[in-house]
C-alpha cells in the first residue's frame, strides 16, 4: 500500500527551529517526525512511502535514503515551486494507480491507518478526510437571559469543533479534478468537489493526535512522546 506525506512546508510559525533544518526533521523524543510517521505507516502496512518536499529537500533526501531502514520502500518527489497541500501529490500521478494515503508532514497521531484506509476503500467516493473534535476551555461564565432577567449561567463552557486533520486518502481518479502546476490546497479541492456534488467520506479520529506547525503544541508534544509513543515506536 502507498501513502504521501506532505514535507515541503517552510514551518516559519516554528521559526528559528526551521532556519536550521524542515519542520518534518525536527525531533520528537528520540526520531525526527517523519521517522514517527514512516513507522506508524508502516505498522499498518503501508510499504511504499512518497516524501513530496521542497524546503531544504536534499536534508530529507540525506536522512532518509532510499527507506530500507525503515522497512519501506521510499521515494522522494520534489516542487520547483509551491503547490499547495493537493498540487504536490498530482506530480506523483504516474506512480499513484491505486488508493493511497496523504497527510501533512507536522502531524503526530496514533490512527489506525489500515481502518481508514479500508473504510475508504470501501466507500463510493474518491476523497476521504479526517477529522478530530477538538475541545477549546472557555475562559468566562455564559450567562443566558431573557429581557431584563438572567435565567441561566454556564461556568467556562467548554468550545468543541470538528476540524481537518491533514490525514486523508484518494483515489487515482481524483487527479482529474487537481490542475497541473497550479497552486491549489486541499481546502480547494474539497470545495470543488462540493460544488460538483461529488461525495466525500468522513473518518473520525478517536486516537491521539496533535498538529506541531505552533511552538506550543511543539513543546505539549515533546511532554507526551515518552507515555503515547515510545512502545509504539520500540
């Protein structure tokens, strides 16, 4: 099975971190991001992995070699210029003649990537996307009235959004619907399919899961590598 990760990001929010070396190398505990991701990939059977890069590629293109390392077979894909989260993933068209895996190179998570992949196999549509409910404490007292007269208060209510987790998988023929060498996100490419009343799966994450493009979930997760992921990884 194939999956893409998204490494050709700048990570300028993790500045100066990234001056030195791309976010998806930066450590985690005792590996680099990306090697977190390769292996949990890996688990699940995934054994050909596709780094589409282009910030400081020839860092990631030393690290990694050719994957034997980590059991897969690895390839590296490189922008000349930016394209988005989608563009990227279309100059692999060639290579990708089966449903695969794509996902963002900042993202840490336990998901069971073979439960989702088999889900979206299944399903009719030719996107499936992730998505995690996200819990925001809220610093102040909701207070509820009726003209001049209270008649309730919620204490610090808690905010909870379902939000895009950067973890989705395709189907070949979704390439006809990405533009060559065009600059074009995912955001535009699950709205066009909207518009054209394509169907598009939803795969709920229940598992860990955290985005580290900010310095303080940068740090949260260096705190929780060692309890959630370090007998994953062993």
């Amino acid at each position: 099975m194939k999956a893409v990760i998204l490494a050709g990001g700048l990570g300028n929010r993790l500045r100066p971190f990234t001056e030195i070396i791309p976010k998806p190398l930066l450590p985690i505990g005792e590996k680099a991001v990306l090697e977190i991701q390769i292996e949990n990939l890996k688990k699940y059977g995934f054994n050909e992995v596709y780094l589409a890069t282009n910030y400081k590629s020839e860092y990631i293109e030393k690290f990694f070699g050719d994957g034997s390392k980590y059991g897969v077979q690895l390839k590296i894909s490189k922008e000349l210029k930016p394209l988005g989260t989608a563009g990227p993933v279309k100059l692999l068209k060639e290579e990708l003649n089966e449903p695969f895996i794509v996902m963002n190179g900042d993202i840490i998570s336990l998901i069971n990537y073979k439960e989702l992949y088999d889900l979206a196999f299944s399903q009719q549509s030719l996107l499936t996307i992730c998505i995690k409910e996200i819990v925001t404490p809220f610093a102040f007292g909701n207070i509820f009235y009726e003209g001049d007269f209270v008649t309730g208060i919620e204490e610090k209510p808690d905010i909870r959004n379902k939000i895009l987790a950067g973890i989705y998988v395709f189907k070949p023929e979704i390439f006809e619907l990405i533009p060559d060498d065009e600059y074009f996100g995912m955001d535009q490419l699950i709205k066009k399919m909207l518009q054209l009343n394509l169907p598009i799966t939803k795969y709920e994450i229940k598992d860990y899961w955290l985005d580290i493009g900010r310095f303080d979930d940068f740090e949260k997760v260096q705190k929780e590598y060692k309890e959630n992921f370090k007998e994953e990884n062993t």
